[in-house]
C-alpha cells in the first residue's frame, strides 16, 4: 500500500505570484484597478465588475474567524495525526474571506469572532500554506 499523499493546491497562471509571494511569508490579494473590489482567491478577472486589470496587494495577515468546523474523522489516512483540527473561512481585515485552518489553539476554545493572524506552514519546496493563529 503507498503512503497516503496530502492533498496540495495546484500552482497554476493565476495563483504562481501568489504561493511565490506565500514562500517569501507575503500575502497578497488582488485588487481590481476599475473598480476597487478586492478578491481572494487568485481569478484572472474581477469578481465584480469582470474586469482584466488587477493589482496585488499584500494583506497586513490579520482578520477574524467568521465561521469554523473541527475535523474529527481524516479525509485520509495523511491527515490521522492532525486531528482534531480546524477548517475556518477568515473574514481579513482588507475584506475577502479565505479558508484556511487555525492552528496553536485549543479546538474546543474558538469561537467566531475570535482575532487571528497569520501563521505560515511550509508544505513542500514550492507551497507554503497560510494559516492562522490567535492575535
Ligand atoms: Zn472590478
């Protein structure tokens, strides 16, 4: 039997500037130069508006929880040892929400609206994962 693989985001034509900016420990967001919007995840055109002229910025790493589940059951055998974690949508402070987990915390003491920050877990030579952590 082979060992179980985890499972990691594809590094495609939209989303390389940002899991590069990810390994230097940058977050960055896009934001639409015609309307404003800004929008995680990475999309070749606005969100909002459609359009094709979008900025990256880099996020200050903090938001809050909006919303969160803790895993009790591995969705395979590579994610046994971590368990129990936490798979949370963060509400950033620039505005976009993005999925992710929160790590150095007691599952059982989350709760939404809880401040959090950015953690990074290095993955692989090419992905390194932003993650979150208490303020
Ligand atoms: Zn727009």
């Amino acid at each position: 039997m082979s060992e179980a693989q985890r499972n990691l985001p594809p590094v495609t034509v939209e989303t390389r500037p940002f899991w590069e900016a990810c390994r230097d420990g940058r977050l960055l967001l896009q934001q639409c130069r015609g309307c404003g919007h800004r929008q995680f995840y990475p999309r070749l055109v606005c969100s909002q508006c459609l359009g094709r002229e979008l900025d990256w910025i880099e996020a200050c790493g903090r938001g809050q929880v909006e919303s969160f589940t803790i895993m009790r059951q591995a969705i395979s055998p590579a994610y046994r040892n971590d368990l129990p974690y936490v798979v949370a949508i963060i509400r950033l402070a620039e505005g976009p929400t993005m999925l992710s987990n929160v790590i150095d915390c007691d599952p059982e003491a989350l709760q939404i609206g809880m401040d959090v920050e950015l953690r990074w877990a290095t993955v692989t030579d090419e992905i390194t994962l932003p993650k979150f952590g208490p303020a």
